[in-house]
C-alpha cells in the first residue's frame, strides 16, 4: 500500500532534510520546500517534488501543495522545519532581522498550515509538526526576539491543536535544545556567532538532526487517536 504524502518546510538543511530522509526511507512521497532549489534536490530522495518557496510565500506554498497532492494523493502530514535564528540586543537589532524571524518562524508556520489544514480536517485526519525550541520556554537575553517568535509558534499550535482536534487531526510541536544544523553559524554578528558556538560546545555539540528528525517520525507513527502534544529534547549535556 502506497504512504501518503509528507510536505517538509525548511528542507534544504539541518532538522527539515533530515526529516526527508527520515520519511523517504519509510516509503513516503514527499513535497520539499526550501529557498534553494539546489539543496533539495541535492538530497537525491525518490518521489520527492522539490519546489524553491519561501514559506513567507503563501501562495507559492499553497500552489506547491496543490501541484504535490495531484501527483501524490492528500497531505497526511505537515512538518514546519523552516526557521531564522538571529541572536542581537533587542533594542539596538536589525529592524530586518527581527522582522525575518517573526516572518519566517510565526507567519510562515501559521501560512503552511492553512495551505493543508482544510484538507485535513475535511478528510478526518492527518498530523501537523511545528519544529519548535527549548528557546520558547529558556531564553538568552540576546536571543528575546528569536525565543519570542518561538514561544508564539509553541503557542500558535496548541491553538490551531485545539481546533483541529474534534475533527480527528493532530497538531503536535517538537522542542529541540542546542541541534548540530550549522543554523549558528549564519548568525551575523561575530562575537555572538563565537558565544552561540561555545554554548552549544558546552552542551556537548547538541543533538543530531537526526535525532530531532526520528521524534518527528515517532509521533507520527502512533495511532491516529493519539496525539502527543508536545516533545522537548536535548542532548543530555545541555544545562538549560
């Protein structure tokens, strides 16, 4: 029997592309989205549509979904890996940066779910991912805006969790501390790219994508009446 499709944000790299590998293995046909094409299809996976969108895009999304569940059936399930982390003094950060983050991380989870939700709820099933943070609940003070954004997307889907769940759909937010993803190394500013860098040194590296990829996978798997809400993880040498 075929597996239904599985559509990835945040694709390219790090938690998002080791998801698709995760799901790919299990036979699942997939939509992968990043901003480099290139990246996506550099991960080789079969029956993987790979379409460059910014999941700020709301309409390239919904049009890669819609082209997805022609050639692969339904959406059974949504994995938001898409995410900008950009540590700074709130009060002096880039008004760019701190716009990014609240794009990508808030507005982007919120516009991928409406692309497959209605769907979902229609059908009586299918499950929702929201890669979320330890950052939600613990934050460094250079990194406010990044963990408020990630609080309101942990907040976001326990809301949408709560609307969906009368109609048999689950809506589930996996909380990673420190990930070995090399998103620390995009950070601009050079001293706190080398403090983010000594963090997550002291937390013994962090976890593997891998890892977070395979509690992804485990929550998924369970039957579709249960639904675990919510998994924080980290490597066991991480403090905070």
């Amino acid at each position: 029997m075929d597996k239904p499709l599985v559509v990835i944000t945040g694709a390219g790299s790090g938690i998002g592309a080791a998801t698709a590998r995760a799901f790919s293995r299990e036979g699942h046909p997939l939509l992968l989205l990043g901003r480099r094409l290139d990246r996506l299809e550099a991960l080789g996976l079969p029956r993987a549509l790979c379409r460059a969108a910014d999941v700020v895009d709301g309409a390239a999304v919904a049009a890669a979904v819609k082209e997805a569940e022609a050639a692969y059936g339904p959406v059974d399930a949504l994995v938001n890996s898409a995410a900008v982390l950009q540590p700074g003094v709130a009060a002096a950060q880039s008004r760019e940066h701190w716009e990014r983050m609240v794009d990508v991380n808030v507005k982007g989870v919120l516009g991928c779910v409406q692309a497959v939700l209605p769907g979902m709820i229609e059908r009586g099933g299918g499950t929702v991912v929201t890669i979320g943070s330890i950052a939600a609940y613990k934050t460094a003070g250079v990194e406010a805006v990044y963990s408020a954004t990630k609080s309101a997307a942990h907040i976001l889907s326990e809301g949408i969790r709560q609307q969906a769940a009368p109609h048999g759909t689950r809506v589930v937010t996996v909380a990673p501390g420190y990930v070995a993803t090399g998103m620390g190394d995009l950070i601009a500013d050079d001293v706190l790219r080398a403090e983010h860098a000594g963090s997550q040194e002291a937390a013994g590296g962090g976890l593997a994508a891998e890892d977070v990829a395979e509690t992804v996978l485990f929550v998924y798997r369970q039957p579709q009446n249960v639904c675990v809400r919510e998994v924080v993880l980290a490597s066991t040498a991480q403090v905070v």
